[in-house]
C-alpha cells in the first residue's frame, strides 16, 4: 500500500495522463449564518479507466464534488476538467445517485433506453442497446414492468444500466447502493465488479463503506472533515479480477484498518465540530 497525503506531494497522474482533472476546488454556499465553506482546495486527478472511491466523514462535501463535476453545481473557486473522448457523440458523464431516479410511467425498458432517446438514437438501435444491459444485470424478463412493479434492487440495477448504456465517458456515481439492504447491495457490488471488468469506464465513486470502497476501487481517496480537503491516497494493490469473497482476504483487513485509522480520527473531529 502506498500512503500520500494530498499536500504532501503532487497528484497521482500528470495533466496530460488524466482524465479528470481538479485542481483547488473550493465551494461556499451562503447561509443565514454567513457562508459556509464545504470543500477547499481539493485537487485529485483520475486517469482513463480508473476506479477511484472517495471516502470521508459525514457532511465532508464528498457529494459536493461530484455534483460539481457532473455539471449539477458552480465551483467557487478552482477548476475541474473532464477530457472528451475520441468519439464527439457520447456524452461525457452519466450520474447514478443513492436514490432510485426512474421516471414511473416509463417501462423499463424505455428507462434504460432514456438516455439514447435524449441522444437522437433511433427507437430500435436503443432497445436493442437496453435489452442487452438488462440482460446483463438478470433483468431482461422484466424489461415492460414498470417501476412500481419492481424492487428497489431492481430499481437501482436499472439506474445503474441506463447510466452504462448512455456509454458515458465517465460514470459519477453518489452513494447508489447505500439505499439497498445487505444482501442485495453484495449482490450489486458483485455486479459492479464484473462490468466494470468488461467496460473499464473511467469512475468517481462516492460511498460511506469502507469494504465497499476497497472491494471495487484502484485508489481509494480519504477527505477530511469539513471543510473537505484532500487528506491521503490508499493505493489498492489487491489483484484483480475480486469478487466479494476478496473481502475474506487478510490484505483487505490489513488496508480497511489502515484507511480507517486515518478515517476514524477525521470521523471524531467532525462530532466535535457540531457540538
């Protein structure tokens, strides 16, 4: 494991190597009370076709970050920059938030296809392109239910392929499984694993697990309390392809303890800080 603080030495992937590029991001929000700083100078670099889970305290402004980077918030100060792609028609970032964002009065099938539809595809090229990712996430069978008519599990499973059939250049992602009971979330977390194997998409992933973040990430990033800072890098050198069975691993305890005892300091600091 190779342990660096983000002051300490310079991000991981030069600018020319990167595909995400953040450099000094800083949001303040203004409030009643005066403003309210909740990221300060964050700088991290994500290279093409790297899993990377950021990881903090509650309240940290780790989703802050990524709904700047999705586009879905202003900076206040600093700079973020997605490099496109070769290919001018794909979009450059597709989100998958915590809750299930399906339209309810869409199938589906028309849910997965969504995002193709709003890209000018014609009707059959997109159905075609969602039946294959509901076939791939067990979910064809169920390709002209309706939402209500579905788990949660269910409801996420599509959310996260309506996001991979957009064939983005990068999948942001807040949380999506944290709604999600044990079981099902292990499941996903399995089938997160094996897409990500095949597709190798570039990924911010946002989560509060630990086990989570080191099952499925090259790098895991730690912020501090607030106001979020890049505090240190975990370099996940567990081979893959992994499985969920990786987490029985001694080397995954040996790294789980070593981020949590940088976490679980910064975790203490943001208590004391709302008292």
């Amino acid at each position: 494991m190779k342990l660096s603080g983000a002051q300490a030495s310079p991000p991981r992937e030069t600018a020319t190597a990167a595909k995400i590029i953040s450099r000094n991001v800083t949001k303040i929000y203004p409030t009643v009370r005066g403003p309210m700083t909740a990221l300060t100078d964050f700088n991290l670099d994500v290279a093409d076709g790297e899993f990377v889970s950021v990881v903090g305290p509650s309240g940290c402004g780790k989703s802050t970050y990524l709904r700047i980077l999705a586009g879905l918030d202003t900076l206040s100060a600093g700079s973020v920059l997605i490099r496109p792609g070769a290919d001018p028609r794909k979009p450059l970032n597709s989100v998958v938030f915590q809750e299930y964002a399906v339209f309810p009065w869409k199938t589906v099938i028309d849910n997965v296809a969504f995002g193709l539809e709003m890209r000018g595809v014609a009707r059959a090229e997109r159905l075609e392109t969602a039946a294959y990712w509901l076939e791939r996430v067990g979910l064809r069978k169920f390709a002209g239910y309706y939402p209500h008519q579905i788990s949660g599990g269910m409801k996420q499973r599509v959310s996260i392929v309506r996001a991979l059939a957009n064939d983005p250049e990068v999948l942001l992602m807040d949380e999506p499984l944290g709604a999600l009971d044990a079981q099902t979330r292990i499941v996903l977390q399995d089938e997160l694993l094996r897409i990500w194997e095949e597709t190798r998409k570039t990924v911010v992933y946002i989560t509060h697990s630990l086990d989570e973040a080191i099952l499925l990430s090259d790098r895991v990033i730690l912020m501090t309390a607030h106001p979020g800072r890049h505090l240190a890098t975990f370099e996940i050198d567990i081979p893959r392809p992994r499985t969920v069975e990786t987490m029985n691993i001694a080397r995954f305890a040996e790294l789980r303890g070593a981020v949590w005892d940088l976490l679980g300091k910064e975790v203490a600091r943001a208590m004391e800080l709302q008292t």
